[in-house]
C-alpha cells in the first residue's frame, strides 16, 4: 500500500499485531506514535503534571507514579528496565518493541537478554555521530564544514590557533546538544583538556537543522527549520552552543532550503550504505553565504514530539511512523519525490526548553498547572493541555513535557519542563522579548530554591 497521507499511515499499522512501548524519562517526550497506532503505549520514569493529561489519552507505566515518589537512581532507559516492576510490566506483552531515544550498549545488552525487540540502531553502529568521524564523511561527500582541525590536547597552541582562525571553537567529539562545546577566547579556555577535540572558526550566524529518515525506499527530508540557542533565560550565564528549542516559523533563506536536502540526502545515502534505517538529524551553521554541516545526530531527535505534532496539523505522513516501519519491517510503498516535496513545505510553530540553570541543586517550592496559557502582567492559566492542538491561537502557549509537582528535586542543567507555541518565538535568531518575559514569569511562578 502506498503511503500519501496521514490517513494511509493508520491503515498500514492497522495490520500490526504486536505492541509498540515507548520507553523515555518522561511521557511527553514518547507521545507521537498513538495518532496512528492504536495499541501504542508508554514506559515512563517520572511523574508529573503532565503525565497525569497523557495518561488520560495513553496507556502509560509511570515508575515514580508506582513507587509514589521521586526516583532517586541514575535517570536513564537503561535503569528504568533494571527495574523489577518494568520487566514483569514488560513481560504482559508479547512481539514486544521498544521505541528509545538513542540505544546505548547497556540497553541494548538488556532488551536482548530479554528478547525485546529494538526501534532505532544501538549507538555503537553509528560512529558518525562524533564530530571527528563527522568531518571526515562529510569532506568525503563533498559537504562544507567550518574551517578547522582535529588535535589531541597535547597539540593545542593557543597562539597559533588564534593567528590561523581568529576567535576559535572547541568541541568534544562524543558531546552533542551544544555540550561540549566552548567559545576559546583565552589561553585560560584551554586547561583542563584532554584527548582528542574538534577546533573550528568561529562562525556567526544561523543554526538551521533538518530531520531526515532512512527508507527502504531512499531518503526522506524534512524542511530546514532554525534551532533556538544559547537563549536567554534558558541556559547558565556563558554558556555556548547550548540548544534550546526550535523555530519553524522562523526565515530560513531558499539557499539554504535546497542545500540542506542536498546535504541530508547525501549523508542519508552514506548511513544507508552502512546498514543504519531510520531516524537522524544534521545541524548546520548558516554565515550568510556558506551553510557548513556541523554534526549528524543518528537517532530520535529533539525535535520530537514537536515536530509530529506539526505533521499532524497538516495531514503529512509522520516520519515517526517511517522510522518505526523500518524496524517493524511492514510493507509499504511512497511515491519518494512527491512526499519528499509535501514534507519540504514551510511550518510554523515552536518550542523551547526551560532547566535549572541556578548551577545547584533545586527544588520547586510552588507548582503550575500543565495547560495553555496567555501572559498578561502575569501568567493566566486557561485550560489543561499538552500538545499544539490545544492552542486556539497564536497568543497562547502550552507548559508541557514535565511540569512538576510541588516539591520535585532538580539538579543543575535538568529540565524543568518545555513551552509550545503556534508562533515563532525568535526575532533575528534571538528569543523574543515577550518570550523572555514568559520565561522570567514561569520561574518566578516555580519559586526555585537551593536544596
């Protein structure tokens, strides 16, 4: 059957048997699937304000809600399924697959003691996604990379790297998110460095990205869309590269359009050829006239569940649902150029992340209600909600992801919970003040205090 619109994704999984459990930290981020599976369902480890609205549209495992209180151990996939209660939660189902973000060796250990079928590729099959690798395969394709070098820390000279390239960029390989990666502005930047690191120029500009998947059938790409970074009010003072969220409303220049499919079809092509199917992200760093490639993320990407949410405003094919057609190897058939073209067209939309960036440990001393919102000499809540389809206009916006209850634990750099919004929310790559002031008034409202 060919796939050409949302409604033919459903009549393909409506001949699947088996069960599909997301399995992630928190519910908000595994949401997606449901739209066109029926049987979907959700592993979480944290329980909190949001999760109580999904648990009322999907059948969802919450480990704190069961232990009824915060969880305490490492805060990982891979913990969640050491539990006793998850294995004999798990072991109700049979052709079970479990859906994860990214699939580390221990995961991937575990789910085949275990005889749990796997969604995505395990994490030691893509040595792509380390920057050194990265640069590498691109130059071999023939895709622009910012001016740089690989050196071991034993090489690093500042002053020959401020002559060569002006100020400079330091970036651990196996980082990504904008972790690992510092602006050198002094001989000072470079202590404490160890092993092999990624030196780059300096670039100033845009930080476009796409979404791209491997097919049996070639490559689907996603429109180039703007990631949200180093916002204000969203990450610790100083910090760099750090990702926050993304802006689909935001301008993306035609040149930049054209050739990011041209670089996702190139890597995309390069990953087929060694095995890998599915799901992965490119990020870019637009100049004003060169779109370098930065980093190629294979696996499930933050743009998710947001960017589903958006596919589903529109009626496309979800690119969750090809990813998960990969790996369940159920037949179907696209038209490649045509889905291609209806998944290149503009969206509008947005979302940005809020965590502690007190540097120490926090707690909540008030809560929110998860739901939409208006910010007017304040936050009002308007109604509950969870998802862009909540939203009646672009005035709103949704406090979702994992609003905590009073009295949860965060540590430095946790997320505290997510913002939707049908507009953008930057103007000229910076967020909005009036997205500034929203921040500023949601963690008023938490009232966060050191531990």
């Amino acid at each position: 059957m060919e796939i050409a619109s949302f409604s033919d994704v459903n009549k393909v999984f409506a001949k699947f048997d088996g069960t599909v459990i997301g399995v992630g930290v928190n519910a908000f981020n595994r949401i997606g699937p449901e739209k066109f599976l029926s049987n979907y369902r959700i592993l979480s480890l944290s329980h909190n304000r949001t999760s109580v609205l999904i648990e009322k549209d999907i059948r969802t495992f919450s480990i704190e809600k069961r232990l009824g209180k915060q969880y305490t151990k490492s805060r990982n996939p891979h913990s969640m399924l050491k539990e006793e209660m998850v294995r004999e939660f798990l072991s109700t189902f049979r052709d079970t697959y479990l859906l994860f973000y990214q699939i580390t060796s221990p995961v991937e250990q575990i789910c085949r003691e275990n005889g749990w079928n796997i969604i995505g590729i395990p994490q030691k099959q893509t040595a792509i996604r380390k920057k050194t690798e990265f640069r590498k395969v691109a130059k071999k394709l023939g895709i622009a990379v910012i001016p740089g070098e690989v050196l071991h820390s034993s090489e690093l000279d500042y002053k020959r790297l401020r002559k060569k390239y002006g100020t400079f960029v330091l970036q651990l390989p196996g980082k990504d998110g904008g972790r690992g990666t510092f602006l050198i502005e002094s001989e000072k930047n470079l202590e404490n460095i160890d092993g092999e690191v990624v030196i780059t120029k300096f670039i100033s500009g845009t930080s476009p990205s796409v979404t791209g998947c491997v097919t049996r059938h070639g490559i689907l790409c996603s429109e180039a869309r703007n990631q949200i970074t180093d916002a204000e009010g969203c990450i610790r003072e100083n910090a760099f590269g750090v990702f926050c969220g993304h802006d689909w409303s935001a301008p993306v220049p035609e040149k930049v359009r054209k050739k990011s499919r041209e670089y996702t079809e190139k890597i995309g092509n390069y990953l087929k050829k060694s095995g890998y199917k599915g799901i992965f992200g490119l990020d870019m760093v637009f100049d004003g006239k060169e779109l370098y490639a930065v980093e190629c993320n294979p696996r499930l990407l933050g743009t998710f569940p947001v960017y589903s949410m958006l596919q589903l405003m529109r009626k496309e094919p979800s690119l969750m649902a090809f990813h998960m057609l990969e790996f369940i190897g159920m037949d179907y058939e696209i038209d490649l150029e045509k889905l291609n073209s209806m998944l290149q067209e503009k969206k509008k939309g947005s979302h940005v992340m809020l965590c502690n960036i007190s540097g120490e440990t926090v707690t909540n001393h008030k809560s929110l209600k998860a739901g939409v919102y208006i910010h007017d000499k304040g936050l009002k809540y308007l109604r509950s909600g969870y998802q862009l389809e909540d939203l009646r206009s672009e005035r709103e916006f949704v406090l979702t992801d994992s609003v905590p209850f009073k009295g949860y634990v965060f540590k430095p750099n946790q997320r505290i919970l997510k913002m939707l919004s049908l507009s953008g929310m930057t103007v000229n790559n910076r967020l909005s003040q009036r997205f500034i002031e929203i921040i500023r008034a949601v963690y008023k409202s938490l009232d966060l205090r050191p531990v």
